[in-house]
C-alpha cells in the first residue's frame, strides 16, 4: 500500500486502484497457471521442454513488468487490463469520474 497521497490521487482512489490492480494480477496469473498446465501436459521432448522454459520465461518477464504497481501510467494499464478481461470496470468503482471515463474510453481501441 502506499503510505503517501500521490498529486491527483486521493488516499482512497490509491487504495481502490491498488485492489483493482491486485484483482487483475491474481488473474493473469491464474490464466498463466492454466495456460502451463496444458503446455506441461503436452511435453514429450527435450525441445519441448525448452521451448516451455522459454515460454515461462517470456511469460515471467511480461508480468513482472507490468504487474509493478505505480500511479503514473495506470489509467492506461488498467484500460489494457480491461480489454483483456482480468479487470471489470465496476471494479474501479469509487475512481473520481474522470479517470474512470478515460479508463472506458481507452479501454475500447
């Protein structure tokens, strides 16, 4: 949780987005569990195997680079993040309305 109010950020809106922001990574990585579960199932040889550790490693990259939590930037994660599915926008709900209209917006190109 952030300790401090961040310019154009309510203390509640940070703590709103952070849950939201939370919500979506639980997602992404239950999708992800999925996802490896099937490619493991499907290993049957030494290229296989590598080419599933260069997947979880792509994929580990990937996540950890966007799941990093910061402000500055997170209307349009979250826009990405709703386009994808792994975050409603009822679950930004408490947002002043004009992020949330920028959320929407962005959320549809």
């Amino acid at each position: 949780m952030l300790d401090q109010a961040v310019e154009g950020w309510t203390a509640t809106e940070q703590a709103i987005a952070e849950r939201a922001f939370e919500q979506a990574y639980g997602r992404a990585i239950t999708q992800l569990t999925a996802t490896l579960q099937t490619k493991a199932q499907a290993l049957s040889s030494a290229e296989s195997i590598w080419q599933f550790h260069d997947f979880l490693s792509i994929e580990r990259h990937t996540i950890e680079g966007r799941f990093a939590f910061q402000l500055e930037g997170i209307l349009f994660v979250f826009a990405s993040l709703v386009k994808e599915g792994l975050l409603q926008l009822d679950e930004l709900s408490g947002l002043e309305s004009e992020k949330l209209a920028k959320v929407t917006a962005m959320s549809r190109f």
